[in-house]
C-alpha cells in the first residue's frame, strides 16, 4: 500500500497556514468541483455541501491511494443572508455596510474524507462562530477596501489582519472565521495519523 497522505484540498493560504501552525503535514490538491447551487439553502447546510463536493472531487482523484482528505467552505451570514467573497468593490462595500453595527455569523463547512483503496468514509462537521462589528463610518469601510484586504474573503473581510479593529468580540473558535476550525479536527487528524 502506499504510504498515508493528508491532502488539504484548497488552495488558501489561511487553511495552510492554520495546518501549518498547527504541525500538521500535509499537501495541498485544489479540486475543480462544481459550487453551483441553484436552490436557496441554510448558511450551515450551503456550508456543508459545498466542502462535501469539494471532498468528494478530490477523493476522486485519488482512487486506490492511503489518503486523508481535509475540505472546506466557509460562508458570512447575516440571519439567511449568505456572504461570500465579493466580486468587485461595489459587492464589498455593500457587505461590509450590511455588517457594520451587526452581529453575524461565519460559518464553516469541513468534510474529511479517508480513502484506503476504493473505499471512500466521510465525515462532516459545522462549525458557527458570532461576530460582533462596531458601527463603521462610510469613509472607514472605504479606506478598508482600498487595502485591498476584502478580497478573496466570505464576507468582504479577514478577522486577523486589517479588518480586526473593526470587532468588537466574538463567541465561538477564532480559527473557524479566519477559515478552519482546526481545534474541532484536529483529534480526527490525530486519530488518522495514529492508526
């Protein structure tokens, strides 16, 4: 058999990071998985499925091998207002605008995925923390986005750079809105390496 992989399967530098941080060895395999979804659904279960499809694309792929998959979504919600990332700065202004002064919830979906041989086990987890957003000034959001920071991130920001004077507290795993909730997979990390 070959030897045991854990695979990260995405392609962002804050997951890298938090793994990294974390002692975990691992290789980074970006899937092409289909993120289309045409019906309305929970934050928590949009969440959910999108880090399945991406799990499943990547096992996929790796057929016949002895690895251990790690996929994620992470999403911004605001009650079953769905925040992902912005498509320009008109988008991340609008965000940010809407979070400002409010409470939100960040949201994030891990499917872990162990393939040994063709036999392919999935586990799922969600993972909710709250966010609490000082009232922000027009001209604040707009230096904020002149940064260039809100880009690429579900919700029109990231909670450990720039974006961080604007939070107020939050309840719930810190790691989980910069985008892994590494403490909750961690045991399961510990539990594939192990056996």
């Amino acid at each position: 058999m070959k030897p045991f992989e854990i695979i990260l399967a995405s392609q962002s530098p804050r997951r890298k990071e938090l793994l990294q941080k974390n002692g975990v060895d691992f290789r980074v395999f970006v899937t092409d998985a289909d993120e289309t979804v045409t019906e309305p659904m929970l934050p928590d279960k949009l969440v959910e499925e999108l880090s399945y499809r991406k799990a499943k694309s990547c096992a996929e792929q790796f057929l016949d091998d002895n690895v251990f998959i790690i996929a994620a979504d992470t999403v911004v919600a605001l009650g079953t207002e769905i925040f992902g990332k912005p498509k320009d700065e008109e988008d991340a202004h609008f965000m940010l605008s809407k979070l400002s002064g409010n409470p939100h919830s960040v949201f994030t979906g891990v499917t872990l995925a162990r393939v040994c041989g063709n036999a392919v086990n999935y586990r799922k987890i969600v993972c909710e923390t709250k966010v609490y957003f000082k009232p922000l000034t027009d001209a604040e959001i707009l230096e904020y986005i002149a940064t260039k920071e809100p880009f690429d991130k579900a919700g029109s920001y990231a909670i450990q750079g720039i974006a961080s004077k604007f939070v107020e507290k939050i309840e719930g795993d810190f790691d989980n809105v910069v985008g892994l909730p590494v403490k909750a997979i961690l045991p399961m990390i510990k539990e594939e390496t192990t056996l």
